[in-house]
C-alpha cells in the first residue's frame, strides 16, 4: 500500500482542515441520535400508547404501533378535560400574561438600559436578586397579598404581575432586554432624536425592531411555562379558571364521575385513556413549536437563552 493510499483513507476516517473525517461524523451523530431519543422516547411513548385499546394493552407483542387508530380514548378524554372551554381559558389567560409579561420586560429592560436614575444600581441588584431567590420562599407571601387584593379565582392573579414586571421568571427577560438593547448602536437613537421623535417614538420605532428576537423568545418562553405552571394555577385560581393542565391534573377524578364504574365495566380507566388526554394537554404547544420553530430557533441562538 503507497503512500498515496494510506494518505488518501486517512483523510476519508479521520479528516483534514477542510472536512471532519468518517469516524468523527459517526461520533457525533450517533451522540446526537442517542440524544434525540432521550427527548422523544416519551412523546413518542406517549402518542402510540394513546391510539391503544384495551387488546393492545394488555397484548405483550403490541409495543409501539398499535393493531388499529382506536380514537375512542381522545373522545373520553376531551369530553373529560371539557377541552373546548378549558382549551379557551388556557389560550386566553396565557397568551395575556406572556404578551403582558413581555411588554413590561421591555420597557424595564429598556429603562435600565438607557436611563439613569437614583438607586440604579441597587434597583437592577434587587430584580436579579428575586430571580435567585427560589420561588417557594414567596409562595405564602405572595398568596397572603393576592388573598388581600382580591386577586385569587381571577386571572389577573397572574395577569397583574405579569403587566407591572413581576411576571414568572421576569427578571430573566428583563436581563435579555437589557443586554439586547445595551447592544444596539446608540447613534440610531440619536439619529431618532435629531430628527425630532421623543422617547416613546425611540423606543417603538428604533429599539422595539432591533429586539425583535429577544420580544419572540419572551413570549414563547413565558407562554409555554405559564402554561405548565399547574402549581400556581391551582393555588390562585382554583375551579374558577379551567385551564388544561389543571383538567390534566383532576383527569382520574373526573372521569370517574363521568364514566362510573357501576354502568359499565369497560369504562374503567386505562393508561391509553390518560396518555391521549396527555396528548390533547400539550397539543397547542406542540403546534405553536412547529410553527414558530425556524424562528425561534434563530432567536434563542442570538439571545444565548437556554429552556428546560
């Protein structure tokens, strides 16, 4: 074998400065397959298990497609979740707090940004503070002052916070703005200014465009952890606002009611049952990544934010 030979499968394995070789792509990519199943095995799980009927259950070689689509158990789950109307609180209380949350995170984050003022420094050391400290410790106290204002079996419960910036999580979107705007050229908003435009038009017109990402990655982040924030939901809102995840959680209760057992034996609940009302729960968000996913993406990439 010449030199010629040996030269040209090392290149092919193990690579040159151009192009990464054979064995490192198999690395890579067999760490990202191993990866990608970790996150989809349950969703993946959690979709075939809910097309089951009761003979896939219980049959040891129907693992994970089903014999038939059997979309029995979606019927019972949305008749048990009241998925239209819980689906409609959801999206309503929601969407408001996220686009509530995200505004007032701009408008702070711009402030710190860009104006100075008494306490600044001890103002932006207390905001990141209460991001530190653990959100248990302000549950009573946060539950006492809502309680007292009359806040509690209402969404404003979690739409006032979000509106005066004292959102879920805030302070880590106001820490975004602020360093996204810190980043903006200043001679724009100058420029803005020479031209006659006062500080309102500055910040609708030149700093709101250019922070286009981070005003996605807000509202996107503060929706999908309003959404799962069944602790909050249950304490403030009770059984004045059905939200989805809150139906989720009263799911086996409720189906008893619905589906007693002394009728028909058959109605007993199963693990299908649950996993297709599962399924109808994270629906919405799972649509609302596959649309805004090429998007969000590129925006979470720009703002260096991480999600769990």
């Amino acid at each position: 074998m010449n030199n010629y030979t040996i030269q040209g499968l090392k290149k092919i394995f193990i690579g040159s400065n151009e192009d990464q070789g054979l064995i490192f792509k198999i690395i890579v990519y067999s760490l990202l397959i191993g990866i990608g199943f970790i996150y989809l095995y349950p969703i993946l799980y959690m979709i075939s298990t809910s097309f089951k009927d009761l003979s896939d259950l219980l049959n040891p070689l129907v693992n994970w497609i089903p014999t038939k689509l059997y979309i029995d158990n979606f019927i019972k789950a949305v008749k048990v979740l009241d998925y239209g109307r819980a689906l409609l609180d959801s999206i309503y209380v929601v969407t408001v707090s996220a686009v509530m949350q995200t505004v007032s995170s701009a408008l702070i984050g711009y402030g710190f940004s860009r104006y100075e003022f008494p306490g600044k420094k001890i103002l932006f050391a207390v905001m990141l503070l209460i991001f530190l400290i653990p959100s248990q410790v302000l549950t009573i106290p946060r539950f006492i002052m809502y309680q007292r204002l009359n806040l509690l079996g209402s969404a404003l419960a979690f739409v006032i916070p979000a509106s005066l910036g004292q959102g879920l999580f805030a302070s880590l979107f106001i820490l975004i703005f602020y360093q996204f705007f810190n980043m903006m050229p200043k001679s724009l908003e100058e420029a803005a200014a020479i031209d006659g435009a006062d500080d309102w038009n500055i910040f609708m017109r030149v700093a709101v465009p250019s922070a286009g990402p981070a005003f996605l990655v807000s509202i996107i982040f503060s929706f999908v952890w309003y959404w799962n924030d069944t602790n909050s939901a249950s304490m403030y809102f009770g059984n004045a606002v059905e939200m989805l995840p809150l139906q989720l959680q009263r799911f086996e209760a409720t189906y008893t009611k619905i589906y007693p057992l002394a009728d028909n034996s058959a109605n007993y609940i199963n693990e299908a049952i649950k996993m297709a009302g599962t399924v109808l729960t994270i629906l919405p968000l799972l649509i609302m990544y596959l649309i805004l996913q090429r998007w969000f993406i590129q925006s979470v990439d720009r703002t260096g934010i991480t999600g769990e």
